[in-house]
C-alpha cells in the first residue's frame, strides 16, 4: 500500500483560520472553566446563564477589539499603545456593564446596586481581556517578525541568485572573439568541413553553459564533459601546443561541484601558458576524494606566479619577450562563486610547484548527485554488459540525454 508524504502545515499558515481557531477555543475553555468551578461550588442554574452570555459577550467583544487591534499595531508605538489602552478600558467597561445588568435581571432580589456589581464584575474582564490583548499583540508581533525574516531571506537569495547569474555568464569575450575570428578565417580560406566542425563544438559549448540554472549543480562528469567542448574548441586553434591530462577518480564521478565551476581554470591556463609559450603547455585537471572532500586541482607546465618584487598579478612570458599580465578576474569569479555556495567550508589555494607551473587547488565538502548515483547503480547490476559502455551510459543518464 502506497504511503502518501506527510508535510505537516505551520498552525499559522492561515492566520485567518488560525484566530478563529484560538477565538473559539479560548471562549470555550473560559465557559468550561468557569461552569465548572460554578458546579463544583454548588451554584444554581442562573449562574450557568450568567457565564454563557459572558462568554458570548466577551467573544463578540474580542472581534470588535481584534479588528481595532489591527489598525493600531502598525502605528506609532505611542499611538498603538495609548490607543490599546483606551479601547480596552471601554471593552472593559461595556462587558462589566452587560454583565451586571444580567445579574440584576437573573436575581432581582441582590441587596447591591447596579454600581456596586459594575465595580465587582470589572476584575474579572480586566484580566481575561488585557490576557487576551497580550496574546493578540504577541502573536502578530511574532508574525510581523517572521514576515520580515521570510522577506529578507527571499531577498537575499535573490541577490545571490543575481550575483552568481552575473559570475557564471562572464564568459570571456577574448574567447568567443579568438573562436570567431578563427571560424571566420577558415571560411575564407574555404575550409568549409573544419569551420563547421568549430562552429558545432560553439554551439555545443554555449549550450552547456547558458541552459543550467545559476548556482545549479552538476557532477564532475559532467563538468569533465563541458571541459572536453571546450579544450576541443581551442584545440583547434593550438593543435600540438595545447595538451591535456584528466585524472579523475571513480568514486568522485558523481561528486557535485557549482557548473562551470573550472572553465575559468582551464582558461586561465591556456591563455597565460599555452599561449603564451612557443612550444605551448600541458594542462592537468585531477579530482579525487580526500575524507569526506572533494579535491580538485587545474594545473599547467607554464611559467607560473610572479617572482618576489613583481606585481601580485600573473605574469606570462610571451614570444618576443613581452608579457601578459592577468587581472586575476577569472580567479576572483571563482573565489566569489565559492563563497557563496559554500562559505567557510571551502579552501581555494594557488600553487608554485618546485618543477614549475601553475596550480590551483579547490577543495569541497563531498556531496554525490543521488541521481547520477541511481543510474550508475542501476547499470552496474547488469552483469552481461561491457563496463566502458555502462560508464558510458551512466554518464549520458546523469546528463539527461538518450543513450
């Protein structure tokens, strides 16, 4: 038998629902307590009256008081304070009034007069109605609050939203001009078959980084995957001087990391080490599980970070003896990107390996995309099948595409 998911609704979801709710059950209680003690004190059956129609006055009155209640509570405190205590002194008044002029119609035999059991009967609403007041005041006050924490929280999330939309769509426009200009250049020399082919693997790239959600997750094969377009993209342009190396570790294949997370990396590297070398670089990306983290590492065989004494901006040698020097943009993008994914449970390093280079260094808490997890899972239980087209697969089911 199929279980449906129980999710329980917050009491005050429905604030309307919520004070009837309370208006009833507080009268009924106070009508119950007060039969009671009268029962139990050996009252006559008058009295039982008596107390109804104070708990359908007081009722009648509260509604009075919780619609001027509602007006007042976004004044001035000045003004919603001594205006509280003026209406509740007359709600005071009318219920005592109402009630001792009962008491006089039910026992007209009373010695006291109309003053004396106006006097006695205004205790006993003073309390129950400055109770009820203090309730009625705490409780949307506590709202109001909660209203404005749920606004603001909404309000934040938007801004990281916007903040991490603005980070993830900075694609460089060095590179979508470089690609261009390499395209166009082709169909002018009429090679028409490679321009295409650089024009597919574009699109193909443009797709991958403009249809996930910012801030979206997506699995390390999957950031592999859009690495791969992009390195086949520019492996166009360089040919034998770019070079590459994936290490990554199967159990980190699902591991989730925030999408387009390491193009910036790469393209860093290929821009201050490919580029600006004539025998070109090699770039390494490995990613691999340490403890219960994800560790990631971009690294390149290009001439590194600057020497003590040169500005704190990466410098590359270019042919000719020029340099190019970096604003360190895409690394701050990345920086930023992290610390609003993750905050203080991050680490972001860079490198100087003694043999030279450039790396950097990302490390995440490890979360596995339960999806990709289910599918590789699913797959491996199948015991006639050749791994490599299982993995395969898998990955083309966490991507959701058609096998």
């Amino acid at each position: 038998m199929a279980v449906l998911p129980f999710q329980p609704t917050p009491f005050f979801a429905n604030k309307n629902r919520a004070f009837w709710n309370l208006q009833l059950a507080g009268w009924l209680s106070v009508f119950v307590f007060r039969a009671v003690s009268g029962f139990a004190g050996g009252q006559e059956l008058s009295f039982f009256v008596i107390i109804l129609i104070e708990a359908i006055t007081g009722f009648s009155v509260t509604l009075v008081l919780s619609t001027i209640y509602g007006k007042l509570i976004t004044r001035r405190p000045l003004v919603t304070w001594g205006m509280t205590a003026i209406v509740l002194a007359i709600a005071v008044l009318v219920i005592a009034s109402i009630n001792a002029w009962v008491l006089s119609l039910t026992r007209p035999d009373s010695e006291a007069s109309f003053t004396a059991l106006l006097i006695g009967y205004m205790i006993f609403p003073m309390t129950l109605l400055g109770a009820w007041s203090a309730l009625y005041y705490a409780i949307n006050f506590f709202l109001q609050v909660e209203e404005q924490t749920d606004r603001m929280e909404r309000l934040e999330a938007q801004a990281t939203s916007a903040q991490l939309a603005m980070l993830r769509y900075q694609l460089n426009p060095h590179f979508l001009f470089n690609t261009l200009n390499s395209i166009s250049t082709l169909v002018l020399l009429r090679q028409t078959e490679p321009a295409n082919a650089m024009l597919t693997r574009l699109s193909s790239f443009l797709r991958h980084t403009l249809v996930s959600q910012p801030g979206s997750k997506v699995t390390v094969a999957q950031e592999v995957e859009t690495l791969m377009l992009y390195l086949d993209i520019e492996r166009m342009r360089f040919e034998e001087r770019l070079r590459t190396e994936f290490r990554i570790d199967p159990d980190v294949r699902n591991a989730c990391l925030p999408a387009m997370l390491l193009q910036p990396l790469v393209e860093n590297a290929i821009k201050y080490a490919v580029s600006a070398q004539e025998e070109g670089a090699q770039i390494s990306l490995s990613a691999q599980l340490v403890g219960n983290r994800l560790r990631v590492a971009v690294s390149d065989t290009g001439p590194g970070l600057p020497q003590p004494g040169e500005p704190l901006t990466l410098l590359a040698a270019m042919p000719g003896g020029g340099k190019a020097v970096s604003t360190g943009v895409g690394l701050a993008n990345i920086r930023d990107r992290l610390a609003q994914a993750y905050g203080d449970e991050h680490k972001f390093e860079i490198r100087n390996p003694p043999e030279g280079g450039f790396t950097v260094i990302i490390e995440i808490p490890f979360e596995e995309s339960e999806e990709a997890a289910r599918a590789e899972a699913a797959i491996s239980q199948q015991p006639h099948r050749n791994p490599q087209p299982a993995l395969a697969e898998a990955s083309q089911l966490a991507n959701g595409t058609n096998a």
